[in-house]
C-alpha cells in the first residue's frame, strides 16, 4: 500500500515491458502479477509480524512531536543470504522498511546496490521525514548536542543513524525522483559523497490519459456542471504532512465566490464529522484501480496537492497526465512537478490565501483551463512516460555494475 510500493510495481512492469528480465521481492503481495515474489511463507510471515510489532514497540521508548512514519530497522530479515547466493545482476531496493529488511541487512548485501529513495529515512535517523532546515539533524549528524527539545526517552533517531553510518561503509548508488530530494542527500551528512540520480518515477500515461469530461462525471455520479477541486491522499487529513487543514482554509476562502464550486475528496471515506468549508464535499472512498481513478482526474477541474513537504506525489503526475492542471505549494519535491502557470499554480509556501487565489486562477477562465490541461498531459508525456524513464534506469543500473 502506499505511494512507494505503487512507483515500485509501475517501474516494474514498465522495466518487462521493455524486455529487462527483472522481479520483485515483497514482504506481503497483494498483486496477481507473476514476476513478483512474496518473502515469506506461513512461518516467515509470522516472524515478520513480530519483528514489527517489537519494531513498532521499540519506537515507544521515544517521544517527540514529529507523528510521521519511524522506522528502526532493527531485526534481520533471513533474506541476505538468499539475495547474495541469486543470480541478480544488480538490487533495486525501494521502501524496505516495516521491518522488511535491517540496516544491517542492507551493509551485508554482495550485489550492485540502486536505492531508490520515496522518503528521507535513508538519510535520516529514524524519522521518514523530518525538517529540512539549516540545521537539521541529518545535515548535521545526529549528536547528543542537537536532539530536539522535545525528545524524551531514549535518542533513537541518533542510534538508528549510527548504525546506518557503521553499516553502511560502500556508497550505494541513490536514486531520487525529484531534485529537492537529491539536494537532500547531498546536503546529508551520511550520504554526501554518494552518487545521485534524478529519475521520476514511471507512469503509464497510455493508461492515465483524458477522458470526456461529461462522460467521467456521469459515471462517478459527479455533479454535470458545478467547477470540482479534487484532493486525495492515503488516510485523507490524518497526515498534517498532507495539508489538508491548509487546502480546507482556502475552500473555505473561496466558497463566498458566485461560482458553483465543490470539492471531490478520494484516499478516505466520509468521516463521522465531516467539515464544513462552506462547499459541497463528495467523499470516493478508496480507489486502487487505475482505469477509476483516470477517470476521475478526467472528470474535475484542478487537482489540489496542498503537502507541507513531498517527494514527487503520483497524485500530481497522474492528474497531469489526465488532462487536469495542479495547484501545490511551491516548495520541496513539488516544484519538480507543477510548471507555474504551465501545467497548473504553484502558491506562496504555505499559505491557504494564496492557494486559494491558485485555485481561482486555474477554474475562473475556461480557455486558460483547456490550456492548462492540454499543457499538463504533454508535460507528463515528455517527463513521466515509460519510454523516457526506462533508459535513465538501466543506465543507473549499468552504472551500479
């Protein structure tokens, strides 16, 4: 689940579709794809269940008031010698974490090794993201003098990052999908020296294409005529990452305008208490097939991506690729996404007037509109298609060889 395992699987299948023989190694598979090889049996996945209820109860030991994702990557997986004794020319590792593979797993690798980073957790202590100030932790190194004021118990985040530091003694070669991540691992003081490569994650944009509008709203059972905002994310609001609580300020901005404006919401269903922002609210519910969700950046107007900080979010690549301009804040990985006034808005981090003041813009012209959309989907082909990103890949893995 999740926004890394989807960019995994999409390079995946487009790496088959260009005849480079290559599988996937899971902890838990919920595809029916053949190439993909689960890690575990009735015993291993057992193992792996208490290796990350004893991970997830280790985090417990510290507090602090960063709530996003850890990971301590503590206990050994058993895979390391099946992967050194295979005849894989070169390793491909994505989101290994959740207890799926150690620190330690990963020193005690003998292959080629791309990491492909979704997150900051390979730089980081424990934390998946973490402030990027000047004088973060991980640009600094990770000391007793620096932990944050707010941590009480034990400095796992520094704990975790020496042992990255201990077992990770060979530069591996990284893999970012936007500039602002690279510029991180550069900047970091574990990863400084490594050798980094910008490539976006792949998508299929024979797939993710437009669609009639009228035809997409009609099955969705989406208003005909009224100007729709989409917003979608895994969990919805519950990420502060996320940006809901910014993107439901500026709805609210807005919704003293005389234009018939609602907001279609999909990553969640309909809360007990929904919010009221002054607009109508449409709540989709999960979607994981791509043909439904195609057809729903097809059927609104602008897509909203109001994150505090991101990598490069398929929402926002997808929605291009769909004909639908994007509105986000102009900050991290997203700047790599939205051209400005090109294929959507990039507003003033991170500020909900100026998001609204986006989102106006992009809906209040209709021509503007239709140049947005026409403008997005050839940025997504020329960018994210899969003839463009394979060959970056393979020569990434040529490299590693």
């Amino acid at each position: 689940m999740g926004g890394a395992s989807r960019a995994a699987t999409r390079l995946h299948k487009a790496l088959m579709e260009s005849n480079a023989q290559n599988r996937m190694l899971v902890a838990a598979k919920k595809s029916g794809l053949s190439s993909v090889d689960t890690a575990q049996g009735n015993i291993s996945q057992a193992l792996r269940m208490l290796r990350l209820i004893l991970g997830v109860q280790l985090m417990r030991c510290q507090k602090s008031s960063n709530s996003i994702h850890h990971s301590p990557a503590i206990l050994p997986s058993g895979l390391v010698s099946k992967i050194n004794n295979s005849d894989t020319d070169v390793l491909n590792l994505h989101w290994i974490n959740d207890e799926f593979l150690s620190i330690e797993d990963i020193g005690h690798l003998r292959k080629p090794i791309v990491i492909t980073l979704h997150d900051m957790w390979a730089f980081c202590g424990s934390e998946h993201y973490a402030p990027d100030g000047i004088k973060a932790r991980w640009r600094m190194g990770y000391s007793p003098d620096n932990c944050p004021e707010d941590h009480r118990g034990v400095d796992i985040d520094r704990w975790v990052w020496k042992r990255k530091l201990n077992a990770w003694t060979t530069p591996m070669q990284i893999v970012t999908p936007s500039q602002w991540l690279a510029k991180c691992v550069k900047n970091s003081a574990l990863m400084h020296d490594w050798p980094v490569t910008v490539i976006p994650n792949p998508l299929d944009t024979r797939q993710y294409q437009p669609w009639p509008k009228p035809m997409s709203r009609a099955l969705l059972n989406l208003p005909p005529t009224a100007m729709l905002v989409l917003f979608g994310a895994i969990g919805g609001g519950k990420d502060p990452r996320k940006g809901w609580d910014l993107l439901q300020s500026a709805l609210m901005e807005i919704a003293n305008n005389s234009f018939d404006i609602q907001c279609v919401i999909f990553g969640q269903s309909e809360p007990e208490n929904p919010p009221h922002l002054g607009v109508p609210l449409h709540w989709m519910g999960h979607l994981n097939d791509d043909v439904t969700l195609s057809i729903l950046y097809s059927a609104v107007d602008v897509t909203v991506v109001p994150s505090r900080q991101e990598n490069l979010p398929q929402t926002a690549t997808e929605a291009q690729a769909c004909g639908c301009p994007v509105v986000a804040f102009n900050t991290t990985g997203l700047n790599d996404v939205v051209e400005h006034e090109q294929s959507g808005y990039l507003a003033e981090p991170f500020s909900s007037n100026d998001l609204a003041k986006g989102i106006m813009w992009v809906l209040e012209d209709k021509d503007r509109n239709a140049r947005l959309s026409i403008q997005a989907r050839q940025r997504a082909v020329s960018l994210w298609s899969h003839e463009v990103v394979v060959p970056q890949y393979l020569e990434v893995y040529r490299r590693a060889i």
